[in-house]
C-alpha cells in the first residue's frame, strides 16, 4: 500500500524567471506537491514513523525564497531536496505554475510539472 501526502494550493510570492522584470519586481507562484512512500507495516501513531508535511513546507519554502532562471532547476532541485532528506519517499509530483506571467497578451497561468519515481 501507498500512503501520498498532499500539499495543495500553496502560494508564494518569489522572483524566479528568465526576465529581469521577473526577477526584480517578482510575482505569485502557485505550488501543488504529491509525495508518496509505502505504507509502514505497523500502525502509524508517531510523527516519526511517517513524513512530517511542515517539513516539506520548510523545503519549499527554502527553495521558493532561493531566485532561479527556470522554473525546470527550482523543481529539480526540489525533488532532490524532498528525496535526500525522506529515503522512503517512492514518488514525488510537484507543479509550480506562475499566477499571472508577464507575457503580453496572455492571460492565465502557465508552469511545469515534474514527476520522478525512485
């Protein structure tokens, strides 16, 4: 059995991008994080015996306040984060879209997502 952690809808406020427009003025990404590992074989009743969601908050929080180019490098160096600190982790998801990207003329939200499976 799987157990996936979920940590949905978050938003921060960051200066990634290609453009110096976006790295000076900055802007609202959105994160979304799937991370999955076996189910332990006995009961979970610690916080030691699972993965702590606030930790993986305080990686993305770590990662988010450190400006990258592309978004491609801050979502690699992500999952290698998340992986290097929780060796039981068999899967991980992770989207970053940018809320509202300065390009003219368009109007939504574009991002990447990166799926690894270990």
């Amino acid at each position: 059995m799987t157990i996936t952690l979920t940590l949905l809808d978050l938003r921060f406020f960051a200066h990634h991008g290609w453009y110096e427009e976006e790295t000076r003025q900055g802007q609202t990404f959105l994160v979304n994080a799937w991370i999955s590992y076996a189910e332990p074989t006995t009961n979970i009743t610690e916080l030691s015996t699972t993965i702590d969601y606030t930790e993986i908050h305080s990686i993305l929080v770590d990662q988010m306040n450190r400006p990258r180019k592309l978004l491609e490098e801050l979502t690699q160096s992500i999952l290698d984060e998340i992986r290097s600190r929780f060796t039981q982790v068999n899967h991980i998801k992770l989207q970053i879209e940018k809320l509202a990207p300065p390009v003219p003329g368009f109007n939504g939200r574009l991002g990447i997502t990166l799926e690894r499976r270990y």
